[in-house]
C-alpha cells in the first residue's frame, strides 16, 4: 500500500467516524423531541385531571355536602324546640 493509498483510507476513516458521530447525533436530537413531547402530553394530561379533580369537588360540595348539612340543621332546630 502506498502512502497515498494509505492517506486515502484515513481520510475515509475520519469521515466515516464523523458521519457516524452526525448520524448518532441526529438520533439522540429525535430521541429528545420524542422524549420531550410526551413530557409535554403527561403534564397536559396531569393539569386537566387536576381541573377535572376540582370541577368534582365543588360539584360534590355544592350538590351534596350544604344540602345535607342544611338538612341537618333544620332537624336539629325542629327536634330542640320546645
């Protein structure tokens, strides 16, 4: 093998190790906006379920909990009065 032959293939060496560090890069790049999309869809679906949660509360507050202790003041009244 000569020199230039030899100069050849190390040149093609280095750009064959460099195209494979780009390509390795381009994965990882598409393996972070993956990554990161589904954090994103996880943090969308936490805050709804958390609006969905407080929606719950002040309906089982307000169509359960005050009229049923409303009741129970109007029987305590009706049953303490002389």
């Amino acid at each position: 093998m000569t020199d230039d032959a030899l100069g050849r293939e190390i040149r093609q060496m280095r750009q064959d190790i460099r195209d494979d560090f780009a390509h390795a890069r381009e994965v990882a790049d598409l393996k972070h906006a993956t990554l990161e999309a589904r954090v994103n869809a996880l943090e969308q679906a936490a805050a709804a379920e958390a609006a969905e949660r407080r929606t719950t509360r002040r309906w089982l507050i307000g169509a359960v909990i005050v009229p049923s202790v409303m009741m129970l003041v109007t029987v305590i009244l009706a049953v303490w009065r002389p």
